[in-house]
C-alpha cells in the first residue's frame, strides 16, 4: 500500500514494516488481528502503539520481536529483512518487557539465575564475569545487588519490574519492545519507571516501542504515536499533534475516555457522543472502515472500503473520510 | 452532604496476627455516606482500601483477625451480625461491585441463572419464570442489546465490558440503599471504564444508592464522586467535596498522589513518591506518612483532624 511517508525526527530509520498482516482462524472465519500496519522506527525514539484491547499492539510486538510469524508483508531492521529467520545477533539486538511482572518471571529462579541466562546465551563472558555483570544490571535498574540471590516472590511489583527491565537490558539490545510495561502498578511506582525509562534510554541510545492503552503515559515518554484499531493503523504521527488535534474519530473517542485530574486537561479532551455507542455490535470485514459501527460521525461515504491514510501535515496521517478538520478546536 | 448519614464507618481497627508479630491494618478509620452520595477512597494499593469495604460487607472475618469500630447501615450496627442476618443485607440493602467481572461472575452458570437468583434473593416471593422476565428486563434497561442471547450465555462468551455491566445490574436489581464499588472498570479500556461509571451513576441515581467507590485512580474519583477520603496506610488523611481537594489538596500525601499522574498537558515526567507504604508489623510512630514526607518535622506525632474550611478535614500537623 502506498502511503505518505511520516518524516517526523531526522534520526535514521532502524525498524521498518511494511504492510504487514496476521490472520489468525476462529472457527470458520478469518480474523485480521493485523490488516495491512506499516510504519518505521526511528533509532533513539520511543513510539508508542495504542488502542484497545483487540486492536493489535500485542501481536505488533510479537512480529518484531520475532515470536511470530505474519501472514504477509516485512519486516526490515537496518533495511535487512528478519521477517521469517533472524539470528542470534539479531535476537539480542531486539528485547522485550511484558506487562506483569508477576507471570513474566520464573518464581522458581533466583534473580542471577534470571539474569544470567541471557548474558550466556549472547556473550562469551566467563561464569565470574557474569556474576558481575548481574550485580552491575541490578544497581542499573537501583535494586540492590545483594538481591541477587531472592527469588521474584520476595520483591514488590515495583523491583520486579525492574528486574525484568535488567533482563530486557542484559544482552545490550538496541529496541526494547515495552508491551504496558507500568499498567499493573501503581501510579507512584510508575512515576519511577518512567523516569527509569527515560534515563535508560539516553544513556544506551535505546529505541522503544511502547505499547500501551494509557495515553497520559504516552503523551508524557513518546515521540511518536500509532493509534490502532482492528488491525488498522486509523491515525499516527507525532505525539503534540496527534494530543492537541486529533483527526480520527475514534482518537476522539481515545483521548475523550481518559479520567484526567485538573481542568486544563478536560479542556484538552474532545468531546464525545457517548450515548451514541452501541454495545454489542459485529466487527465489519474490510469492506468499510473499521470504526464504521461505533462511530455517531459517519457519512454516506464511510462503508465505501477501508480508507487510506491520508496526511492532515507532513508529520501526522489519519483514515478518517469525516475527519475533525485543521483547525478543529478541541471543545467542539 | 446531608445530615443523617445512610452509611456510617466509625474508628475501625483491623489487626491481624501473623508470623511477624501483629499487623495494624486499619487505624481508626471514619466515614459517612450520606443517602444518594457518590463517595470515593482513594490511595495506593496496600493501604486499607478493599479491607475496609470488605469488613463493611461483612466479607472479612477469621480466626486471625480482630474488626473493633462499628459500621452502622441505617441505624443497625453490622459488626455484630451472624451469617444469616447478613443475608437479608447483603445484596438487599448494601451491595457490592467487584473489580474483575470475570472472576466476579461464576463460570458455570448463566448469566441468566445468576441474575434471577439475585433477584429472588432480594425478592423471594418471585417465581423462577417472573424472575427471569425481570433480568431481561434489567438487561434491557441498562443498553443490552440482544439480551436474550446475553441471557443464555455464561460470562466467559462475552465480554469485560458486558459483564461488568451484568454485575452493576446485578447489584442495583433489589434497589440496595449503598453499593461497595471496588475499582469498577479499572480492568477494562478506557472507553469502556468510561461507559462503566457513566451507567453506575445512572442507574444509582435512579435507584437512590449511595456509592462508596474504591480506586486508586485520581482521575476517576475527579469524574465520579462528590466527596472523596484519601487513605493512607489505615488512616484517613484528607476528607473533601472532589472540586475543593483538586484545586486545594492539603496533606503532603494528597499532593504527591497528585503530582504522580502524568498529565495530559504533557508536562512531562510525573513525580514519584519516594519510599513505599510502611511495614505495618511496625509502623512508624505518629503520622505513617512522616517517613515519606517532604515536609516532615520533629512534631510530625500523631497529628489530629485539623478543619481549615468547613467540610475539608486534613490530618497533619502544618494543617494546610
């Protein structure tokens, strides 16, 4: 699919997909949990991936990190492709930080055993090397290094995902792939991942795809955002514009849902017919766009096919075929 | 808030003994719910929130823990009362919204089944057919549509969203005078959340139940409720009306939960709060928030309720 280019930063491009799909079977129909994504991901930015549950951003993550395979389209890292194979060097160079740290480490390990095993499987370091360098990764993500030897059930939600964040970090990656990586914490602990994050990334020159359905986070760490819905990319561009003028409805809809604590924020929310949403309704099959069902703003040419992304400026590309307009001011 | 309150928590303490010597849980906490009031209890998780709605539910008792305080439903004290009292209570005058509607809901029964008996709970004389008409038409009430199949279904064929709506019904079908809502939505998309509370408020408005909603989500209670108790550690800290402790949060705890949201203005990074909630085996001695304060001062012991404006309480010793 041809599409305008996002030429948001002037940072090279390290990951680059291209109409990438995966259809998964249910029963006797087809579901596109990705329909046809393309996007590039520039080298020491943070893009984030939003939208609900259902929408794609796990299985996104999944074909980056090589955990499965799509059903059509590329995958390009440096302008390599690694879409189907990827070897090891490849595989350290892209990481990933699951959502709970509660599932996402082996309760029966020991923190050095947690970390350890990356770094022998990408290094030639010696057992004594490693055991340094475990120590190093812990003061890294400021848990203490005498930790090394408690297992995942003895810390808090907070240290353990620091841990897993020094296991993300362990084979010196270049992308972290963060799938909600603060939503099960609580928002004091989260203020410090974040700011971890953010010190990491300087430091290490760390590119991150940043999955998430929490768009206070987003607008405060990304450079870049990737709104989904169904399978389809509906909106995406630079954060500040995609925050102060959202084009497609269902942003609208996005930005208008979240509970924010001050009234400056409200007056940046657009707002939303939410008694015009139905409950209950069939996904559409490709023959219109996605959001057709649930949108109160839709026109006669709405069920025409899926629309094309279409650029609102050089560094911010909508498929809205009623979008809210240039300068639609935010209280409509 | 008016004046006879329908809800009334007065000085509740929760210890519980454990291996590591005794835990304080709830250190005298108070609040009112007055008839129709949307109340929020705020704070990070760990502090006392769901205990205490569970022991007002009568949900929590065992052999290890000892509840002192009262907890008085319209005059009667619900401390005091037997397993089956409790059942012509709850689920009829107080009810309970629970966090996770899939594990809420029994898996092996249909949503039908399950909400005909919560209403032949509330209402024995009704016949299993009648009940059963009467779920239907609750389910149509609240935007259900297609609630015959909704009906047939259990809760694992349908979705977070259905379901947490089937559990709001459920809890409003016997017309309760306080529903318990433990972070309603909080498990759901945004735009789901969002539907969540806007038909909670509906339908208790209708209905005339009084709301204590426990979160750990600022922004929700600011949406939600008319009033709002921080807790911290087993104490309530600050009690205000919800625009007054946004514009004026007073106590230290207030201000750093506030300066941990990120901000859809993108002012960037939140503020962390330094530390953690304290080990409750042994907590520190007067203000439990003093190790964490920024503001912390040699007379930080045990501060009282000081009242700057009528209606904002705050318990810290520099009252403001």
């Amino acid at each position: 699919m041809a599409e305008p280019a996002v030429s948001a930063g002037k940072n090279p491009v390290l990951i680059r997909i291209e109409d990438l799909r995966r259809d998964f079977t249910v029963g006797s129909r087809t579901v596109s949990a990705l329909a046809g994504v393309s996007l590039d991901i520039r080298r020491g930015q943070t893009v984030a991936v939003v939208g609900e549950s259902g929408s794609g951003k796990t299985t996104l993550g999944n074909q980056i990190l090589g955990i499965d395979q799509p059903t059509s389209g590329r995958i390009l890292f440096e302008g390599r492709e690694i879409t189907a194979t990827r070897d090891t060097d490849m595989r350290r160079r892209i990481q990933v930080v699951q959502q709970s740290p509660y599932t996402t480490l082996n309760p029966k390990r020991s923190l050095r055993q947690i970390l350890d095993l990356p770094i022998a499987i990408h290094s030639n370091r010696s057992r004594r090397e490693r055991r340094d360098r475990v120590a190093e990764l812990l003061e890294i993500v400021g848990v203490p290094a005498d930790f090394m030897e408690r297992h995942p059930y003895m810390l808090s939600g907070g240290q353990r995902q620091r841990v897993a964040l020094a296991r993300a970090l362990a084979p010196e990656p270049d992308v972290i792939v963060l799938d909600e990586p603060t939503s099960s914490l609580d928002v004091s602990v989260q203020a410090r991942i974040l700011q971890m994050l953010v010190d990491l990334q300087s430091q290490y020159q760390l590119t991150y795809l940043f999955i998430t359905h929490d768009l206070s986070v987003v607008r405060n760490i990304a450079d870049e955002v990737v709104v989904l819905y169904r399978g389809y990319v509906v909106e995406r561009g630079a954060t500040t514009e995609l925050f102060s003028n959202p084009q497609h409805r269902y942003n609208a809809m996005l930005l208008s849902s979240i509970p924010v604590v001050s009234e400056p924020e409200e007056a940046l929310k657009p707002s939303w017919d939410w008694d015009g949403d139905v409950l209950g309704i069939e996904p559409s099959v490709g023959a219109a766009c996605p959001f057709l069902p649930r949108c109160p703003h839709a026109v006669a040419l709405c069920d025409q096919g899926v629309p094309p992304l279409v650029a609102a400026t050089p560094t911010h590309l909508h498929a809205c075929r009623n979008p809210r307009g240039p300068g639609a001011a935010c209280r409509e | 808030m008016s004046a006879e309150p329908i809800l009334a928590v007065e000085d509740l303490h929760l210890r519980i003994r454990q291996f590591e010597g005794e835990a304080h849980i709830l250190n005298g906490v108070s609040l009112r719910l007055g008839a129709g009031e949307r109340v929020a209890l705020v704070g990070e998780s760990g502090c006392g929130k769901s205990s205490t709605a569970l022991i007002a539910m009568g949900l929590m008792n065992s052999g290890n823990m000892s509840v002192d305080g009262r907890v008085m439903l319209e005059g009667t004290d619900l401390l005091g009362l037997g397993e089956r009292e409790w059942r012509n209570i709850r689920g009829r005058q107080i009810s309970m919204v629970f966090q996770d509607p899939g594990a809420a809901l029994n898996p092996v029964f249909t949503v039908g089944d399950q909400l005909a008996t919560a209403i032949r709970r509330g209402d024995p004389g009704t016949s299993l057919a009648e009940a059963q008409e009467r779920a239907a038409e609750a389910l149509r009430h609240v935007h259900v549509v297609d609630s015959e199949r909704v009906l047939a279904s259990y809760p694992f064929q349908l979705s977070g969203g259905l379901n947490q709506r089937i559990l709001i019904t459920m809890a409003l079908v016997n017309r309760p005078r306080v529903v318990v809502a433990d972070e309603p939505g909080s498990a759901l998309d945004v735009t789901v959340q969002e539907q969540t509370l806007r038909l909670m408020k509906a339908l208790t408005d209708e209905v005339g139940a009084a709301v204590l909603l426990i979160t750990h989500n600022l922004g929700v209670v600011r949406t939600f409720a008319q009033r709002v108790y921080v807790m911290y550690s087993g104490t309530i800290v600050e009690e205000a009306e919800t625009a007054r402790l946004f514009e004026t949060p007073r106590h230290p705890y207030t201000k750093a939960l506030l300066a941990a949201v990120p901000r859809l203005t993108g002012e960037g990074l939140p503020q962390p709060i330094p530390g953690q909630v304290p080990d409750y085996t042994n907590p520190p001695a007067g203000c439990r928030f003093q190790p964490r304060c920024p503001h912390a001062r040699a007379d930080c012991v045990d501060p009282p309720f000081a009242e700057p404006e009528p209606g904002h309480r705050v318990r810290c010793v520099l009252g403001d």
